[in-house]
C-alpha cells in the first residue's frame, strides 16, 4: 500500500488477465491520470477507477502506479 503525506500522481495502466473483444472501449483509457481510486472492491478483487477526464473504470490496485 502506497501511503505518503505530499501529494503524489497516480495513472492506470491497463494490464488484463487475457485478452477480449470487450476490451476495446477500455483500452482507450490506458496512461490516463487518476483522479480517485473507490475503496469497494469486486467479487472479482477490482476496485473502481475514476480518471482526471471523469470515465470511471474498474481496475486491479496494481494496474494504478506512479505517474
């Protein structure tokens, strides 16, 4: 866990499990700057992403890292 007390900037980088053709929406999405990450993670262990644009994405905790 990522913990700091100076601000700090965050991206998404999307890393999927296995490739699918529902991807292709979310692929657009990679690099951009994180605006918040949700605390409620998934059944499938992802928590929401909402990026500096405004999309909202779910994500794995490691597909967010230092920008």
């Amino acid at each position: 866990m990522l913990v700091s007390s100076q601000p700090v900037s965050l991206v998404w980088v999307f890393r999927p499990d296995r490739p699918r053709p529902d991807h292709d929406p979310v692929i657009a999405q990679d690099g951009k700057p994180v605006h918040a990450v949700g605390r409620r993670v998934d059944e499938g262990g992802r928590v929401e992403i909402i990026l500096a644009d405004g999309a909202r994405v779910w994500a794995y905790r490691h597909e967010v890292v230092l920008g």
